[in-house]
C-alpha cells in the first residue's frame, strides 16, 4: 500500500525533517527544494506519480540534501496509521531518527462549480482531501513529531475574497484555518508552532492549470492584484521555509497570505 523512495544515507550533522504531503508537484514541490537550501531535508508523499516524486528527490540531492517519497492518499485516512508506520520505518533506516521536526499539509484538489450545481460527492471529496485529512493525519502523527516543531496547513486566499465558483473549496480552506488556531492553542504545551499559509492564484496545474495556462484567467488575477502579476512556485516556496525556520519561531496561531495584494 505504501511504496518508498529514498536518497542516500549520510554521515553529516542531524539535518531538520519536514514531512510534505503532495510534495511531488506544485507548491510541495517548490517548498521541498527551497527547505534544502536552508538544510532541511523532506519526506515528500505522493498520490499516484512516484516518478515525480523521485524527481524531486534527485534536485533535492543535488542541492547537497536527502529525502524520501512515501505514497499516500490524503482523502483516506483509514490508511493513516499504516502510513504513520512506513513513515517511522523510513527515519529509522535512512536518518536514524524517530521523529520529523515540521509537518506540512499542502495536498489538494480543486473543484470549480457554483454552489447551486456542486455535488455531494465533490463536498465529499473536498472535504475528505482539503479538512478531515490533515485533521486526522496531524493527530496520527502528531506522536512523531519533535517537540519544538511546526505544522503548517496550506488555506487559499479565497478564504479572504470571494470568486464565483470556489464555495466548497473556500469552506473547507476556512475550516483548515480555525482548527490551525485550536492546533496552536492545544500543541503550544509540546513548543509546537502551527500557522497557516494562505496563498493567492499561483502558476501551477492545480484546479487544471486555469491560472497558468488560461491567458484571460491569468489576466484576470494580474488586474486584481497589487503587484500586478499572478503568483508563481518560487513566490511561495520561500514563505513555507521561511515558516518552518527558527527565523519565525515566535508567529503562532497566524494565518499568514502569499498573494502579492490580491483585493486589497
């Protein structure tokens, strides 16, 4: 049920682990290889597309870091405990650890419909990937993570703003961004940080890759956004390592947006 993938052991200092889920593309992706140039190493988990993990994993090595790729399905969680033992499993054969230091919920979907046409298996969906996901799997590996660590759990900026046809998305990304406060209140006893990263539309192929590849979308979010542009990778993987970081040990309990201004 649960395939792995790894870079080579090593004999350097204990690096920092960060544990990202749908790290294989997109934002995980560009977070993963952002944490290694600040010398944090990933375990990245992937869905179907284990050769996009493992391509991860080769950038990451040489940037002079190590990872490993688990699979796993976000919108699952009865495979939860399963996955908590392969991911143990991993850090005890390949860093000689037992715990990871920050956990990043950043897997999702996106369903654009009005709310008048959305189906109760898209609710479903969402719901399941987008909020009971990194409920639940936060609190299954919450034993595995190292005291004075982070979580961090990626919202969307249409949490703040409202666009015909995110209604279901938007729900579950505002539900992720008050069990992030309940996180931080709860974990605060353990020096565990949680925040929220919400970013504005990015280039990527999420939700079909309307933003990055639709030139009157793209047009669209430049108009109404302060910095004139759509956000790309690289504008948000930066603010993830940043998060993560000693650098902003004392922001807690913060929703935190990356959209360059997008109605302000």
């Amino acid at each position: 049920m649960t395939t792995t993938t790894t870079s080579p052991a090593s004999s350097t200092s204990p690096r920092k682990i960060a544990l990202i889920t749908g790290g294989s593309r997109g934002l995980g992706r560009n977070a993963a290889l952002h944490l290694a140039r600040r010398s944090i190493d990933s375990i990245l988990t992937f869905r179907s597309r284990q050769d996009e993990a493992q391509a991860v994993i080769d950038e990451i090595e040489r940037l002079g870091g190590r990872a490993a790729a688990l699979r796993l399905d976000v919108g699952d969680s009865a495979t939860f405990p399963a996955f908590a033992q392969a991911l143990t499993t991993t850090l005890q054969q390949h860093w000689q650890r037992e715990r990871i230091d920050h956990l990043v919920n950043n897997a999702g979907v996106g369903v654009h419909a009005p709310l008048a046409d959305t189906t109760e298996a898209q609710f479903d969906e969402l719901m399941r990937v987008h909020l009971k996901g990194p409920f639940f799997l936060t609190q299954t590996l919450l034993p595995l993570i190292n005291d004075g660590g982070s979580v961090l759990n990626v919202s969307s900026g249409l949490a703040r703003f409202a666009l015909p046809g995110y209604g279901a998305y938007a729900t579950m990304k505002g539900g992720i961004e008050v069990l992030s406060r309940y996180m931080a209140k709860e974990f605060g006893a353990r020096g565990i940080r949680v925040n929220t990263l919400a970013p504005g539309a990015i280039e990527t192929d999420f939700g079909g890759g309307a933003v990055r590849d639709n030139e009157a979308v793209n047009q669209m979010v430049a108009s109404v956004t302060a910095l004139g542009r759509a956000g790309l990778p690289d504008d948000i993987g930066p603010v993830v390592a940043s998060l993560l970081s000693q650098d902003c040990h004392w922001i807690n309990a913060q929703r935190v947006e990356a959209s360059g201004g997008m109605f302000v």
